[in-house]
C-alpha cells in the first residue's frame, strides 16, 4: 500500500457505529506499510490519547481528527426537523493548534450544542479553524447531500463557504 493512508476510520469509541478496535486498527495499519493513519471516531475523542500511544509505539504516524457533527443553523437551535439533521464533517488535527482546537471544539458540542448527538456549527468552526484540515465527509457530509439533490449550485457554495472557515490548502471534498 506504500503511500496510501486511511483518513476516515471510527473506532470502538464511535458508538453503533465503529467496530474496529484501536490496538487492530493500528497494527492492521503497520502490516499493510501504511506509515500514518487517522481517528476520527463521530463527535467525540475519547480514543486519541491511546490511539497516540499505539500509533507511535508501532513507528506509524498517528493523525487525530473527529467527524463532527455540524449543526444546519445554529448550536443553540434544539427544533426537531426530521428533514434536516445534522451533517457529518471531518476535521483532522494539523498541528497542535489545530490539535487543541479540535479539543475545543469537542467539548463546546457537548457543552453547548448536544441535542441528540453533539453538534457545532459554522460559528464555532470560524473560531477555531486555524491547524485543521476539513475533508467533506461521507454521504452524511453537507457538501455530498447538496449533490445527493442534484443541487451543484449549493454544493459549490457551501463547498466555497468551507474555503472561507478554512483556507483553501485545508479544504479537501
């Protein structure tokens, strides 16, 4: 596999939803030559420190990220819509800016934003920006659901709101 690196991995910590465990997904990682590999369990982050430990014990570069979840409004918002919820992002630590940012990030979903799952939104990702890496995320992703609606238009503004949070080299659909 060489060069290639999953960036999109749940683990054990994304419930109902990730079934590999952080010590398999690790040396699954190594057997296969990868030399980095990502976490990016949904709207939390309570792996990453031993994800870290593995990953760097077995000489692979551990990449700490979360899949968010983004609020279609606002946080505070807490309305039931049945045809709205809340799109999936994935946002990967750069540096430890972006590190501590993600962290924050985290924790004003569960603090501020948790209505069923913890959600941030636009507002807060203009906040703490700065050291991430934002992917669009899978068909859950804001960016794909314009797409899924055969919307190119809205797909390509949010797609250029995404720029503006995060930087053009730091946008990746």
């Amino acid at each position: 596999m060489g060069n290639f690196v999953h960036l999109h991995n749940h683990s054990e910590y994304s419930l109902l939803d990730g079934a590999a465990r952080l010590t398999d997904m690790v040396k699954k990682a190594k057997e296969l030559g990868m030399p980095a590999v990502a976490l990016t369990d949904h709207g939390v982050m309570y792996g990453v420190v031993d994800f870290y430990k593995l990953a760097k014990k077995e000489g692979i570069k551990p990449i700490i990220g979360c899949e968010v979840y983004v609020a279609p409004r606002s946080r505070f918002e807490k309305t039931p819509r049945r045809e709205e919820s809340a799109y999936h992002l994935i946002l990967l630590a750069e540096n430890q800016v972006g590190y501590q940012n993600l962290c924050a990030l985290s924790s004003y979903a569960f603090t501020e934003g948790f209505y069923y799952k913890p959600r941030v939104d636009k507002e807060l990702l203009r906040r703490y920006s700065e050291g991430l890496i934002c992917l669009s995320a899978c068909l859950a992703g804001e960016i794909p659901q314009a797409f899924l609606q055969e919307d190119e238009e809205k797909a390509r503004a949010i797609a250029e709101e995404y720029i503006d949070i995060f930087g053009r080299d730091h946008i990746f659909i």
